[in-house]
C-alpha cells in the first residue's frame, strides 16, 4: 500500500467536480443493489413520449449515457462546480442544464415531462408533479438516511447533514401526498469497502454533506488510524442504504389503485 501523506496528499489536491467515481474502481467497492436504476431509467427514457427531466444530474455522466435523448429534454444541477461540467458534456445532447437553488422549485414549465429521473437528488413532490405530463413517471433511486452513519464515528465527525428520517414510508407519503400514484418502492442496505485512505478522503471531498466540514488536515490522527488498519488488510465498511420509488401522475378522468401492488 502506498505512503499515508502521498495518498492523501493526492485525494486533497484532486480537483472537485462533476459525479464521476470512476477513478475510484478498485479503490472503493460497492455490493450491487438488487435492482438496475441506470435500466429501468433507460427502459423510460426509450418509452417517453414527451422530454426527459434529470434532476441533480451531477456532471451530466449519466444522463449522457442513455442518449439519443428526446427532444427538450433538461437537466438541473444545484452544486456549483458540477454546473459548467455538465454543461459541456450535455451541450452536444441539445440538452440544457438549469442551476437550481436550495428551495426545491424548478424553473420549468408545468406538464412538460414524461419521464423525471432521479438518482441520490431531493426533490419537492409537488414540484415534480406540475412539471410530468399527465401519464408520466417520476423514477427516483434515494439515499437512505442510515447511509454511510459509520464514517461520522470513525472520523468524530458530525452527523450526515441530510434528514434523520429520510425512508420509503417518508417518500411514499410525500408522493401520495401531491397527488402521484406509487407504483413500486423497493429497499435495500449493503456494503461499501474503501480499501485505501485517499479513496475515502476522495470521496468525501465530492460529497461533502456526507461528514459536514471534513477536512483532511483536522482529520489526520483519525485518518492515520484508518490507514493502519487497512496496512492491515482491514478495509474501512460502511452501510450503502439506498430505496427506489416509482411514481405516476395519474391521467384526468383516472384513479389510483385502491390497493398497492408492492
């Protein structure tokens, strides 16, 4: 295993931008989860009838990975450095990317979309209701709120700066509550291994709410621990939760089921 400083030295110095992990295979392992967003939103995306809305498109990777696009379709970002990434790379897709602001409201007309996609972003059910058009999906795969709880301790860092209970149920009832039909909610927790520090500080400089003001400086005599133990051949484990729900706007003239299929 490579130096201590060197490793995280080298995480510390890495540019900050755009959602692409890539450079972290084999550094940072993920058990699968036991459904396929990335298809399911393919599968969506090839059925849409009308233009695809990607909320919190990160840099644009996985929006761009399940072109050709129908037309007018959007993407928003609400992290500032990931804005002008996306935009280039979704620049060549005719697809323009909205900067948004922490309130949930989105600057898109009222039942435009019919498909809004959603990976690991929060989002306002009444917003994502007025902008699908009759008849369309909202597809959404969250971040759960026990995930990751374990680096806080190992860091006697703060807590994740997200909802303390962010679940299926919680989603469900805000869905149902604007006026959408679910159709499908599905759970699961398994396991993320950081096999070396400068994966794990890597990762938690692109997603900073995970350990609220992480720095690696204040944060090297517990870093140095980690990296003992992963000297060790012991990889740092934490939980991955994560829940998909599928929702649809239901068609005027139209209801609900009166029973739910999951």
């Amino acid at each position: 295993m490579r130096d201590f400083d060197d490793l995280v030295e080298e995480a510390a110095r890495r540019p900050v931008g755009g959602w692409d992990f890539r450079f972290l295979d084999g550094r940072m392992v993920e058990d699968p989860l036991p459904w396929s967003y990335g298809e399911r939103a393919r599968e969506l995306v090839r059925g849409a009838a009308a233009p695809v809305l990607d909320l919190g498109t990160g840099g644009g990777e996985f929006l761009s990975g399940l072109a050709p696009l129908p037309a007018g379709s959007r993407a928003t970002e609400g992290w500032p450095p990931n804005v002008p990434v996306a935009r280039r790379r979704l620049a060549p897709l005719a697809v323009d990317v909205v900067e948004t602001g922490p309130d949930g409201r989105l600057p898109l007309p009222s039942e435009r979309f019919g498909a809004v996609l959603d990976r690991h972003e929060a989002y306002d059910p009444a917003e994502v209701r007025r902008v699908l058009a009759p008849g369309g999906v909202f597809l959404t795969q969250q971040v759960g709120s026990d995930d990751g709880y374990e680096l806080s301790d190992l860091l006697e860092g703060p807590p994740p700066d997200r909802d303390a209970h962010w679940t299926p149920d919680a989603a469900v009832a805000g869905l149902e509550g604007a006026g959408l039909t679910v159709v499908r909610v599905l759970r699961a927790r398994v396991t993320r291994r950081f096999l070396d520090v400068g994966a794990l500080v890597s990762y938690l400089r692109m997603v900073p709410w995970q350990v609220p003001g992480f720095d690696p400086g204040a944060s090297g005599e517990a870093l140095l621990r980690l990296h003992r133990r992963m000297e060790e051949g012991a990889p740092l484990t934490c939980t991955v939760h994560r829940f998909l729900v599928e929702a649809v706007r239901p068609r005027p003239g139209t209801f609900g089921p009166l029973t739910r299929p999951w």
